[in-house]
C-alpha cells in the first residue's frame, strides 16, 4: 500500500498493527467478543476505533509545522466597538398568569 508523503510512516504501522492486533484478539478470545462493565462493547475498542483511527490517518491530513508566521493563513480580524446588545421582546400574556 503507497502512503502519502505527509503521513508519518511509523504512526501508519502502529495503527496498523494496533487494528491487526484487535481483529486477532476478538477472533481468539471469546470474552473480547462480549460487553465490560467498565469499557462496554470490546469489538468496539479493539477493532473499530484503531480502524477509524487509521482511516482518520489517511483521510485526513496532518497539519504541517509552520516555517515562519508569515506563511501562516492571515486570520479576519475583530470589528472594533461595543459588543451588540439585545433587544428586550415583550412576550404577550397569556390567560393563565392573569387568573392568579
């Protein structure tokens, strides 16, 4: 499998590895298959979340180191001035406040 060069490679083997180790753990051990009062589900733990946590890897790019700050994206600044207020709504009454 070709990874993308922004992907760190020893990050990429962890994961898969973790997800190798997972699916080994719930095919071998009966108890990895069922639900832990303290963890919950344990297919859940050991096989799902190391795959989404390897396909957030890959999907998703890891931010690069910023050289210098000029290279970093100009951000909007805020408007100077008071914060805007709001306005008081008058809410009609209804019947049941004005029996009492």
């Amino acid at each position: 499998m070709q990874t993308r060069p922004d992907i760190h490679s020893g990050l990429d083997a962890l994961m898969r590895h973790a997800v190798a180790i997972g699916v080994a753990i719930v095919a071998l051990l009966p108890a990895a298959r069922g639900f832990s009062p303290t963890f919950g589900w344990m297919p859940l733990w050991l096989v799902a979340m190391p795959l989404c946590a390897w396909w957030a890897l890959h999907r998703f790019r890891m931010p690069a180191p910023e050289a210098d700050e000029a290279a970093a994206p100009v951000r909007m600044r805020r408007r100077a001035g008071a914060q805007a207020r709001r306005r008081r709504v008058s809410m009609p009454r209804s019947r049941h406040s004005q029996a009492a």
